[in-house]
C-alpha cells in the first residue's frame, strides 16, 4: 500500500509557526513534499504606503513584522536617510544600536515561545515571556508602547532619553540576564531537547548560501556573516561583539545561536550605553518633500537580512509635490526560509511529521514578512 | 568610485563593462548596471559567477508615464561581507515579458512569482506563475500597478459602491439613530 495523503498544518494550529499554512504531503508519516501557502495576513501595505506620507509609512512599516518591529523600522528609516542624503546625530545612532538589539532580545525570547510550546516544554514558555515583559516595559518607559514603537525616525529618534536611562537599562538586562541562564539550562541543556533537535534538518553551508538564508540559520551552517559587522551601520563600528556561529548546522545549532545572540546583544547595550554621550542633539528635522532618489536600506534583523528599496520619483507629478514615496519594496528574511530551504530539507532528508513543528520552529520564521 | 569590484568586471559580458558603476551611500552603496531584458539571464549567470551568490529580491517600478516596468535584480554576495549589486532592466508595459532566472536563483521563483501577481509580469519558463499571496483574496487587476485604484475596486466589489458602509448591516443603526438617544 503506497498511498500519500495530503494534509494541511495551521493557520489555526497551535503548532503553525503564525499565521501561514502548510500543505503537507505524508506517506505514512514520513513528509515528502511541502508547499506554502502565504496569504493570511496579507494587508497590502506597499500600495497603501503609496497613498501615505513618508512619515506616515514609518509608523506603517512597523506592522511587517510584528515579534521584531524596530528592525523594519531601521531599514526604512536608512533608505529614507539616503534619499535626504543626510547621516543621524552621534546620540541618536547609539540610541538606535540599543533600541535595536532590545528588540533582538525580545523577538528571540517570543521565539522562544514558539519554539518550546510545541515541543511541551511549558516552563521555558513562561520563563521567556517573563523575561520579554521585561524588555516590554523598557519600551513602555522609553519610547511609550510596548509593541510597535515608532521611535526610530528619519533624522534620529523620535524623542530625547530620560534622565535615568543608563540606570533603568542596566536594571532591565540585570533582571532578564538570570531568566534567560535558567532558559539555557533548562531547556538547551535538557536531554529530551536535545534529542529531538540534534541532526535535525541539517543544512550545509554551501546549499544555505545558494537558497538564500540570512542571519541566524546561515550562522548556523558555520557561516560568519553579520550585515552589523560587515555594513558597520550605525553605531557598530565602535562597538566590539562577537558573532555566534553553529558547526552542524542542525535545528540545535539555530537555536543555540539565538540564545547565544542574546547574551552577545546585552553586551553591545552595556558597551554603548558607556560609549554614548549624553548630551548633543538627538534629531535633525527634515523637510516635508522627500527629494526625488532612490535608497536602499539594509539591515541585520531577528531573522536575517531585512532590505527596504524605496524609489522617489515625480515624472508627470510635477507640481503636485507628492509627499507619498513613489514605490516602496520590503523583502523580509523569511520569504527563503519557509520556501526553498524547507522544501529542501525535507526532500533530502527523512523529516516525520513530529519533526515539522521543531524544524520550522528552529527557522524562526515571521510570516507577516512574506505577505505584507 | 573606489573599491570597484575587478572580478565583477572581468566576468560582466564586454557590451556592459563601461555602464558598471558604483553608487548609493550608506547601507545602500553598491555595484550599478543596466542592461537590456534579453540578455538578463546571461548576464545573472557572470554576476554568480563573480561570487554573488544570493539573490536579494526583484523590485518591480511600474512607471506608465513612460510606458516600462523597471525590474531591479538585488544580488549579494557572502564572500565579499555583503557587497550588493543592483541589475537593472526595462521593459515594455504593454508586452511585459521577460526570460525567468529562477534556476539560476532558486529563490527568484517565488519573488517572479511575487511579481506575476502584484504586476502581471509574465516570466518566459516559469512553470508556476500563480496567485499565491493574493490566492482567494483579490478578484482584480494586478493592484500595485500605479494605474489601478485600489481603493476603488475594494469599495466596489466588497462594500458595494459605498464609501465606508456596508449596505445591509448598518441600515438597523441608522434607523435607530445613535445609541443613546433611543433611549
């Protein structure tokens, strides 16, 4: 009897990894074929960003990605920053640095969720999102939301630090720092975790470089590359930090890599918050017509590369002085991961349908980036 | 100008050498050409030859004042700590047709794919031109096309005509006017 069934995983199983589906082809329980099926949280914000302000189209592009905002943020404000062709006070940039990787550490830990809920291991879940509330908070005290800051903006940040910045955020990461030990230990460290994602979906360096992969899974694969480190955008040329990379390339080398990203991140904010001066302007206002010119912003988000091209352009609007950006392209990270890797490994190794939720966990995949 | 990318250059077909250039700032410095649509493949295939191995993403710029679609090739390379190359291409709105390169970049499937369904670019090989984003959700023309109002086709085909309000559901509200006063 050699008969295949076709199955689809989410959008409303608690394992699918957000708010996508997938259609499953199952001989037995071994997974043959896997196709994505995108769509369910698709907004159409690249047209309606064609009807907004540029300013507008910041606090828009927030909602692409949901668990890592501030990185959206960045890569369109730097497009942004080139069209003007103007470069951020000193103070701002450093604030960016630490904004950025506060927002690393959060999306890691709400991975963390994902990652541990389907595998049953129910304390890590709780440790991790008492460990966010934390970072949440800071944001709460230092930008006004929790969620969706807006406070990375063209010309700098949105509004000035409080007096009391360098000692609120030395407490911040001194209170996460045990919580995020304890995940390590409990969960990396424990047998039944590492038996399920040692060997798992193994990707070798050459094909994760060919498919597409960026950030934390081509680390995985023993690759050291970091748009932070190579670009140096912002404040992190002065900043000493080391990039975490895998050996195997497996499902546990992915997720060793972001717990050990966290620790890496705490050490970039204590290094900027000694570095950054405290004094000096925080924004440069810019003027409400955007100039004609194209920009390409590019950074290291959560999940990988996160790229915004925006094209101004006025032809036969002349006169009208839009203010809307005449196109704006937002590629996410994790179009390759959900797409041509997992068909890959699934079609070079023996994947069980129990494996699925580990292995696509281990992606950290964030769907709204693939819809928009 | 400087730090110009030799091998780049070396493996870039002759008639394309002089237009390389380098541009941008920032985050968005890179390598710059432009070349015609028919020679897109050969010219993607010396581009991965010359170690630019991943593709980024295909942007798509409608522009019906002058009658093209702009596709923009983002290539980068590992190698070289994330160069960036920029291949640019026009062609025609009105026959918007163009060689796939989706075996040269496995990941150019699903962006062409991207850009059949927002744009209506046909691509010569693809063999999975399909609604993918959009499936189910859009019954319109390909709406990031500059000269299709969505906001038009939305009010039309799901609000029926009216702005803001669908007809059924919101009559029992205006007849019993606001919350409070009814009482």
């Amino acid at each position: 009897m050699n008969k295949t069934v076709t199955v689809f995983l989410g959008p409303q199983h608690p394992g699918a990894p957000g708010n996508v589906s997938f259609k499953v082809v199952l001989d037995g329980e071994q997974v043959i074929d896997i196709d994505l099926i995108p769509g369910f949280l698709h907004r159409g914000f690249e047209k309606m960003m064609e009807y907004r302000r540029w300013d507008m189209d910041l606090v828009m592009s927030a909602r692409i990605c949901v668990e890592d905002p501030d990185h959206v943020e960045l890569t369109y404000t730097h497009a942004v920053e080139q069209i003007f062709g103007i470069e951020p006070p000193e103070k701002a940039k450093y604030i960016r640095v630490i904004v950025a990787e506060f927002s690393r550490i959060a999306s890691h830990l709400l991975w963390l969720m994902h990652f541990a809920g389907p595998i049953a291991a129910r304390y890590a879940v709780g440790w991790a999102i008492a460990a966010r509330e934390e970072v949440l908070k800071w944001f709460d005290y230092i930008t006004g939301h929790r969620i969706y800051h807006h406070y990375i903006f063209p010309g700098g940040v949105r509004w000035n630090i409080p007096s009391d910045f360098k000692e609120k955020t030395l407490k911040v990461l001194k209170t996460i720092e045990p919580l995020v030990k304890d995940i390590e230990v409990g969960f990396f460290k424990h047998p039944v975790f590492q038996k399920r994602a040692m060997g798992l979906g193994r990707l070798k360096p050459t094909e994760a470089i060919r498919l597409g992969a960026t950030g934390p899974t081509l680390r995985g694969s023993g690759i050291c590359h970091d748009l932070r480190k190579t670009l140096g955008y912002d404040a992190y040329t002065e900043l000493e930090f080391k990039i975490p990379r895998g050996e195997y390339g497996d499902a546990y080398d992915r997720a060793m890599i972001r717990i050990n990203e966290i620790y890496e991140s705490m050490n970039i904010i204590r290094q900027a918050l000694e570095k950054m001066p405290m004094d000096g302007p925080y924004r440069w206002r810019l003027p409400m017509v955007m100039p004609e010119g194209e920009g390409i912003g590019r950074v290291e988000s959560a999940r990988g590369e996160f790229v915004a091209h925006i094209i101004n352009y006025r032809g036969n609007q002349i006169g009208r002085r839009s203010l809307a950006p005449y196109r704006i392209k937002f590629r996410g990270p994790t179009m390759p991961l959900l797409t041509t890797i997992l068909k890959y490994i699934v079609k070079n190794e023996d994947i069980t349908i129990a494996d699925l939720p580990v292995l696509i966990g281990s992606f950290d995949p964030c769907p709204p980036d693939i819809d928009r | 100008m400087k730090c110009f990318d030799a091998e780049l250059l070396d493996k870039l077909p002759e008639k394309y050498r002089d237009k390389l250039c380098f541009v941008g700032s920032d985050t968005g410095k890179r390598h710059e050409v432009t070349v015609d649509p028919e020679d897109i493949r050969e010219v993607l295939k010396t581009v991965l030859e010359a170690g630019y191995q991943q593709l980024v993403g295909i942007t798509v710029i409608d522009y019906p004042d002058q009658g093209v679609f702009e596709l923009v090739y983002m290539l980068t390379s590992i190698d070289k700590k994330g160069a960036l190359v920029t291949i640019r291409t026009r062609i025609l709105r009105d026959n918007p047709v163009i060689e796939t390169v989706s075996d040269i970049y496995p990941l150019a499937y699903y962006q062409e794919i991207e850009a059949y369904e927002f744009f209506g670019i046909m691509f010569r090989g693809h063999n999975g031109l399909r609604q993918w984003i959009l499936e189910d959700n859009w019954a319109g023309p390909p709406p990031l096309r500059k000269d299709v109002d969505t906001r038009k086709i939305v009010l039309e085909l799901y609000y029926g005509g009216k702005r803001y309000e669908r007809p059924v559901q919101n009559r029992s509200l205006e007849e019993h006017g606001s919350w409070g006063e009814k009482q």
